[in-house]
C-alpha cells in the first residue's frame, strides 16, 4: 500500500474503530443499555443478539484502533486483520440497518431518534471503502499478486 493511501485507510479505520468503541461502551450504561435491549426484541433477532451485538462493536473498535496504533508490529498482518474487521463491521451494520427498518421499532431507541438508516448505512460506506482501499493493489505490485523489481 502506498504512504498516501496508508494515511486515508489509517484514518478511516481511526474513525471507525473509535465510533465502534462508542457505540459499544455506551450500550453498557442506560439509558441506551435499555434502548439496544427494546431494538434487539422488537427485531425479533435471537436472544443472544444483545450480548453479541455489544460484544462485535467492543471488538470491531478495537481491532481498527489496534491496526492503526501497532500497525508496525503487525506488518504483513495488518491488511488481513483490517479485511477481516471491514467484513464483520459490514455484517453488523447490515443488521443494524434490518433493525432500523423494522416497523416495531420505535424511533425513540434508536441512536439521535432517527428512524431512517442514516447512521448504519454511513457506516456501512466507511467499512466498504476501507475494504476497497486496503484491498486495491499499491503501484509496485502487478495484477497475479506479484511484486515488480
């Protein structure tokens, strides 16, 4: 991957990595712990749901904050922990976007109030692009995956 590239896809997964963060820590403190509650039963998702959900957005924060902040001590590593990350993170606001459109869901639970998707399907787009960055091949390798001398 090339410096200016590196630059965007550390600060993407910056962004990311830290909303993640939020959105998990603050589901642990009420009033949002209650609200993340009514949306994951008012979706009719499986009961494991809660605990999975809060547990993915703790991990999916930080995975990206770690791929940045030990970048160098994860070298080679790092674009497949950031792939990964990007995947899960896709799956997640996947759901989180079923949630929002769910019509048993009150707008009142959900993250601002705002029933339209806006949040998650942001998001999303921010995971996509990072994927695509990290994923699109620098100037010194060719096509088959193999480095130019």
């Amino acid at each position: 991957m090339n410096t200016a590239n590196e630059r965007v896809t550390n600060v993407i997964a910056l962004v990311l990595g830290v909303t993640m963060l939020t959105f998990g820590f603050l589901k642990l403190f009420e009033p949002i712990h209650t609200w993340f509650h009514i949306q994951v039963t008012n979706s009719h998702l499986p009961p494991g749901s809660f605990v999975m959900g809060i547990a993915s957005e703790l991990a999916i924060g930080t995975a990206f904050v770690l791929s940045v902040v030990v970048s160098a001590r994860l070298g080679r590593f790092r674009p497949g922990l950031v792939i990964t990350t990007c995947l899960w993170l896709i799956v997640t606001m996947c759901v989180a976007v079923y949630v929002h459109l769910q019509p048993n869901v009150p707008a009142g639970v959900l993250p601002l109030g705002i029933k339209p998707p806006f949040i998650p399907l942001s998001v999303l787009a921010l995971a996509i692009l990072e994927l695509v960055l990290v994923k699109r091949p620098s100037g010194h390798e060719v096509p088959n995956g193999r480095y130019r001398s």
